[in-house]
C-alpha cells in the first residue's frame, strides 16, 4: 500500500490501475469513483483493522473496456503495471507507471471510428491566440493563429466545431472568460487540463517541435514567424510524451492552416443545419447530412468524409480537381465498384500504426495492418486505368509495402494467441534457439513417458505415474500398498491420503530445464515481435501516406457512387458571385422518403445575386416547405464546395465564404438565456459577420417576442442586410408586413410556398413560386395538428374580427432612407370613425376649447 500511495502521489488527477497478479485494483476514492461508474462491485480490505480500505478491480485482459468507458466519461486513467515476474522476485514486485491515458489520448480500439480524437491546446502571446491540435490515434496534426480583440471568441467557435475531447492550457490563464461567454457560443463540452506555464514558454516549446519532426526551422511546416502557433504544438507534444510510451513516428507532419481558407461553419449553422447529429434529442442519425452521404467502405474515409463536409474549399481549383475525380468515378461503373470492393478489406491503417507506434499493438494488430496493406495492390490497379490529374496522383502515394507485409507474413503465425503466456505466436523458421525451445518443450510429455516407464522397470511399481502441478512441479506418485518398493534414492514431497509423491535428481533437473524453456520462448517470441513491431514503426510514413491516398480514394468512389444511385449532377463554379440553383432537392429529406416509400420529394427553384435579387422573402403556411427550402440552398452550396455532385437539375454558383443560418426555437436556461435572447444573439452575429459572399438562412426572425417588437426588428434586420451586407439571403417569415419591403427596396423579391385550398382543408404543393403568400393559413394547419372543432371555429372567427379592423403596416412604414414625413401609428387595430374625424381635425384653425371639446368627444368614443 505504500507502494501505491506513491505511485498515486505522482498522478493524482488520474484514476489509478494498480496491477496485482490477473487484476487491476483500485483503492480510496478511485475505488469509489470506478465503482460508480462502471457499476462493479465495491469491497474493502484490512477491514480487521478498524479503517477499511475501499477497493474494487477489474481482470486485467479485459481492462482496455473498462478504461474506455471511463475515457468517455471524461476521466483520466493511470496503468501501473508489474515490471517484474511474481514468480522470480524475492521481494516486493516492481510497478511503474507505463502510459497515462486521457480523454484527448486515447488511442484505442473502442474510439468512434468515423470521427477524429483531438487533444488541443490554446496558447496566448498578448492578442494573439495560438490553437493546435493532434489526434493522437491517426497522427493528423494541424495548428493556426488567430489575432485582434476578437481572438478567444474565434478559438471558442474552432472548439465548438472541432470538438476536442481535452483541452491543454496555461494554468495562469483561464480557458474561457465564463462571464463573457455566457451569451456566446453554445456550450462546449470537453476535458480542460492546465498546465504548468512555462510549458508554453515559446523558447522551450519551439525546439520540441523542431526536434520532434528533426528539422532547424519550422518554415517547412508554415509556423515560421507564428511563436503562439508553434508553442500550442509543443504543449500538445509535451502532454503526450508525458503520458504516453512509444516514439511517435506516425505523427510525422504538422499543418498550418488558416480558418479562411475553409468555408465557416459555425457550431450554430452546423447544429441548425444537422450536419453531423440530430437536431433534436431523440431524432436518429437518419436526419444528418453525413449519414445521407456516407457510403464510405473505409474508417479513414468515414473521418475524411466528415472533416470535407465541415470544412468546404474556398479553393475553386482543388473543388474542380475533386469534381473532375467523381466525374471520371461516375463514368467508369464497372472500376468504381471494383475499386470500393479493393478497399473494403482495408482496416483503419492510421490507427493499426498509432498502436504500433505507441507500443500497444499486439501481434493481431500487426497481422491486419499485413492483411489491409495486402488490398493496395488491387486498389492500386483500378486506379491505374483511370483519368485525370487527381486519381494519378493518388496512385503514385499509395504504397504497397510489399517489403513490410512480406517480414510480416513471415514472422507471425497466421492465427496468433491474444496473449504472449500462452506461446506460439512467432512462426516456425523465423529463430533457430526459439526453434530448439520448442523442441525441447514439445518433447517433454515422451521424455516424461520414458522416464515413467523406466522407473515402473526399476522398482516393479507397476502404478507409478509421473505427474506435475504449479505448486511441486514434477513428481512420482506411488500407492501406499507399493511403498515398500521405493528406492532410497527417492525424496519424499508429500503424503495424500491414498499414496505419497516422491522427486528425484533427475527429474528436479529436467523441470527446471523445462520451465526455463517455458520462460525462454516466453521471453524470446516478446523480443522478436518488439523487433518487428519496432520496423513497422519505422516505415510509419510510408504507412501513413497510404492511408492517406485510400481515405481520399474511398471519399471520392463514395462521392461518385452517391452521385450515380441519387442522380446528382455537376455544380458549376464561376466568379460572377450568382447562385443557381434548378430543380434543386433536400439530399436527407428525399432519401428518408424512397426509404419510406412516402411521397416524391417536390424540386424547387432558386436565383440570387448580388444586385436585384440578394434578398428573398419566403412567405407560406407552416408545414408548407419554408424550412425544408431554405436549408436545402445551404446544403446544396456546401456539397458543390467540399467537392461533390449536388441534388439539383443544374447548379451554379460563386465560391462562398460562409453559411449563417438563423432557425428554429432553443432556449438555453442553464446559462439565463431565454429562447428569444438566444434568437437575438445569433442574429446579431450574422449581422456583424456576414459579407457580400455569404449565404445567409433567417427562419421566423422576430417570433419570439411581442408581435410588433418582433416585426420591428424582422424589417429592420433586412433593410440592414440589404444596405450594409449585401449577403445572399433567404429570409422565411410569417410576417406579411414584410413583403412590402420589396416595393421599397431594390434587391428584395418576394416567393412563397404554394398550397391548394379544398373543401376539406388545405393541400401542401410544396412548390416556391414568385410572389407573397396571400395568408398563413396557420388555423387550417391546427386544423391537421388535430386541435379541437370548438377551438378551431372560434379561432376562424376571431381572425375574421381582427381582419376587418387591422389596417397594413405598409400605410405606416416606409423603407429606411426614404425622405418622409411620416410616424409609426399604434398598430394595434383602430376605430375607422375616430380617424376620419382626426384626418379631419385642423390644429391650426382650432381654438383651444375646440380642441379640448374634440379630445373628449374622442375618448368617450373609445370609451
């Protein structure tokens, strides 16, 4: 126990595994904690001495399931192992830590295989911010800077859209400004970890760089003249040398990447948008983007896939490289689906090479990096026969490593054991002394016979055996009635009841030459697969830019295979800034309805630019398609952006930079956000944010407060669009004041979603036609909703009252910049009799009696 307190003492935020024999132990408070979490059984020991100690445990061939659920759960885990055999030490056995992992270094075979794991860090020199990150489990590593006043509330949306599992930075330094977030960004869940400062210090976190990837300068890299930059990165290297054993080979490059030269999606348009989870709790992964799209057959390609789908190019020659290559796929069926069968077989390379690198790779491991490798060739071939610049280029990066398949075809057994204990996993012919070893172990059971046989001769003991158990090793075992035939030369171990156990010389010898030879194999096959284990690692970046080319390959087959099956078609780019969309689809809508076999999905229509038509203002009932419109416009950009075909006729458009999207109602109490705070403070980014080249979704701006507040800042939100931004924007909205605006403003054109009106209620045409809605039809859909007869009725016939007496906002606004005179009236409906007498009234030719007789006579009206 003092022992563990030790050991513990070094790692104290870490759950500690404290190997004793075939467990793992827990003790005090990790017990606790373990036991809680992974719903196992909680003891103690030294109870005899008054303070029992908690203690709980787990097997430790199966720890790895364990550790993973803690890992998920946020927890860091410490694995303290023996270092030294039990059986040999004649004291207490010697334990170390061999590896510290943590929710941002997990690197395991329980990790979601279709998204990275990053460990991050944030790093501050004055105004700028310096953000890096590793996924340990597949060696990608990338690191940016961001500079201004602004700088913390960008590194908070490249969290939120990143989504790190840990987060690394200077103790003195808080991560967040918790007060100034509160109504920011939505809420980012991962593990932070301080660290002490000087880790960050540039004139020790600069040199771990460089020495890490063996260079004098990081210009190579693009971190040259970026300190904030470059330290992020040593603080990610420092961490993870600090926790983990192995070399680090497969983290062989480093990125610097600018947040501009993607498409910007922020954590808001990602979670309206659903591109990579449901928007709402319960809704299953169907409803994503990512899912509708992924028919990857590779996890290298399933991460891939999602990181294009989050980061669209703004570069239109690497979109039209992409494009070009799902062309040349889509045209080519038989090599398509020739080329997908070659990578199915193909396991996840990157993270077979980080085990092997981090030395967990067990003998398995290695055999299906073998056996993924052995699909290259095929893949390889296919691609050989194709067109263009991009499937050439990824023909000559994938590598086949004959040479490293071969060594390990050779050396492993085709079915090795999980374990080293049980032997048999170097192949016959690899080791001549390991080959000896086995000899002599495999011909222990004759020589045994033999010796057996021989003293039956001897001694005229017929019933002789020659046993062996852990505890006495080998021994004869003669019957009591037969124990006067026992030779002098016999030592006697032990008496049973019916018989006595005897050793001799001979065969104390022959089982320690056995049991020595047990050990030697044992030892011997451990150091041969390290040695192999060791060259695998040193061709990590061969590996690892295979597996690059296969994740791109399988990204750009799934594209064009999606394209063929979804009848997708070419977007075209152009810089006249224009958005064209024909026939365009909703790409998740419409493949949950052929799986359902529902109704057909209705195409639309849809034209911006950047002079007549920047604006659209969509008017229609609910149920009608307003939502469905607008979200498939921004899916259709960002497909054509991250190199797909798009769900459309015929698509054109101009490179965009970012999509904003405003929809739906969220509250977020937790942090006093109110629904309509929440509304406002998305609003407002995209307000601040937005430029000519944005794409911008806005959903019922306004609903959320008192009608004429809400319609107030509706109207006002796109005059400032329409002067300022100048933004592509689709603007859905239930106020029918505001189409008005596009009698005033020059951009602003009016569509609306179409519906039949019938004697049983209402028909959704689903179809988006010019021109504003004539009403909303709100009640007939309450109708459909199923509310009941009396409330609808009733509901008919206030509305008839409101409507005769509701005067249009249009007599009351006119669009900002208008040169007029007139004032907002109350809008609220008015007496038509008590305005006529006003419009009447002459101030000027009144007396003061006259008016104070006519201000009575109006409120007593009113009255």
């Amino acid at each position: 126990m003092r022992q563990y307190a030790a050991i513990k003492q070094q790692h104290p935020e870490a759950l500690l595994f404290f190997r004793l024999g075939d467990f793992y132990e827990m003790f005090y408070e990790d017990a606790v904690v373990a036991a809680r979490e992974l719903q196992i059984t909680l003891t103690s020991r030294h109870k005899e001495s008054g303070t029992p100690v908690p203690m709980c445990g787990v097997p430790y061939h199966s720890a790895e399931t364990y550790i993973a659920r803690l890992i998920r759960k946020g927890y860091k885990v410490a694995v303290c192992d023996q270092m030294e055999d039990a059986r040999a030490a004649k004291k207490l056995v010697r334990r170390e830590v061999t590896r510290v992992i943590t929710p941002g270094t997990a690197a395991d075979q329980a990790l979601d295989s279709g998204e990275n794991n990053f460990l991050a860090a944030v790093a501050r020199a004055g105004d700028v911010v310096g953000f890096a990150a590793l996924d340990l489990s597949t060696g990608e590593f990338r690191a940016t800077e961001f500079r201004g006043p602004d700088a913390a509330q960008r590194v908070e949306e490249e969290l939120a859209q990143m989504r790190p599992r840990e987060v690394l930075f200077a103790s003195s330094l808080p991560l967040f400004d918790r007060q100034a977030r509160a109504g920011s960004a939505p809420e980012i869940r991962l593990t932070e970890t301080p660290l002490e400062d000087w880790v960050f210090a540039p004139d020790y976190a600069v040199p771990l760089v460089e020495n890490h990837f063996g260079v004098l300068s990081l210009e190579g890299y693009g971190l040259a003249g970026r300190a904030a930059a470059a330290a992020a990165a040593g603080a990610v290297l420092h961490y993870v040398r600090a926790t983990q054993r192995g070399s680090l080979d497969h983290v062989d490059r480093i990125g610097f990447y600018e947040r501009h030269d993607a498409m910007v999606l922020d954590a808001v348009t990602v979670r309206n948008l659903e591109l990579v989870e449901p928007l709402f709790a319960g809704a299953g992964q169907e409803v994503t983007l990512l899912h509708a799209l992924d028919q990857t057959v590779t996890a290298m390609g399933k991460r891939l896939l999602r990181a294009w789908l989050l980061r669209p190019s703004l570069d239109t020659t690497e979109i039209e490289r992409r494009l070009d290559a799902v062309e040349a796929l889509l045209r080519d069926t038989v090599g398509r689906e020739e080329l997908r069968r070659a990578l199915d077989g193909i396991l996840d390379l990157e993270r077979l090479l980080s085990r092997v690198t981090l030395e967990t790779a067990n003998p398995r491991d290695v055999l299906a990096l073998a056996a993924s490798l052995a699909r290259v060739p095929g893949a390889r071939a296919v691609l050989e026969r194709q067109p263009g610049e991009r499937l050439a280029a990824l023909h000559q990066q994938m590598d086949e490593l004959a040479d490293l398949r071969a060594r390990i075809e050779q050396t492993l057994v085709p079915e090795p054991p999980l374990s080293f204990a049980d032997g048999g996993v170097i192949a016959p012919g690899v080791d001549a002394a390991l080959d000896e070893l086995r000899g002599l172990s495999r011909n222990s059971k004759q020589h045994v016979a033999r010796i057996e046989e021989r003293e039956r001769k001897r001694t005229g003991i017929q019933s002789l055996k020659v046993k062996f158990n852990s505890v006495f090793g080998y021994y004869l075992e003669i019957s009591k009635p037969n124990l006067h035939l026992v030779p002098a030369d016999y030592d006697r171990k032990q008496t049973l009841v019916n018989a006595e156990r005897f050793t001799t010389p001979e065969l104390k010898e022959y089982e320690a030459k056995i049991l020595d030879a047990q050990e030697k194999i044992v030892e011997l096959e451990r150091r041969l697969f390290q040695e192999l284990r060791t060259a695998v690692a040193a061709e990590a970046r061969r590996i690892r830019q295979t597996a690059l080319a296969v994740a791109e390959v399988d990204v750009l087959a799934n594209l064009a295979h999606l394209a063929a099956s979804c009848g997708y078609t070419r977007p075209r780019l152009d810089d006249s800034g224009d958005l064209e969309i024909v026939a365009g689809r909703h790409a998740v809508i419409e493949q949950l309805e052929l799986e359902a076999g529902t109704e057909r999905f209705v195409p639309n229509d849809l034209y911006l630019n950047a002079t007549t038509q920047a604006i659209l203002v969509v008017t229609g009932p609910n149920m009608g398609g307003k939502s469905t419109y607008l979200r498939q416009a921004a899916l259709i950009v960002l497909l054509a952006q991250m190199g797909s075909f798009v769900p459309a006729r015929a698509a054109r458009l101009g490179v965009m930079d970012r999509i904003f999207t405003r929809i739906g109602a969220s509250d977020n109490l937790a942090r006093g956000r109110s629904t309509f705070m929440v509304e406002m403070t998305e609003t407002a980014a995209i307000l601040h944010t937005a430029t000519p080249r944005s794409l911008v979704l806005l959903d019922e701006i306004g609903r959320g407060t008192a009608t004429y507040d809400g319609l107030a800042i509706a109207w006002a939100a796109v005059e400032y669009l329409h002067a300022r931004t100048r933004a592509k924007t689709l603007f859905a909205t239930h106020y029918h004041e505001l189409t008005e605006l596009a009698e005033h403003l020059s951009g602003v054109k009016n569509y609306h979603v179409s519906v039949k009106e019938s004697a049983g209620g209402i028909v959704f045409l689903r179809k988006v036609e010019p021109g504003a809605a004539d009403r909303s039809y709100g009640i007939e859909v309450a109708k459909l909703a199923g509310l009941p007869a009396e409330v609808v009725q009733r509901a008919r016939e206030v509305l008839a009252e409101h409507e005769t007496a509701e005067h249009r906002l249009g007599d009351h606004l006119t669009a900002s910049g208008e040169a007029t005179a007139r004032q907002l009236t109350i809008f609220s409906p008015v007496d038509s009799e008590l305005v006529e007498r006003l419009r009447q009234a002459d101030p000027d030719q009144m007396t003061p009696r006259q008016a104070h007789d006519l201000l009575y006579e109006l409120k007593k009206k009113m009255e």
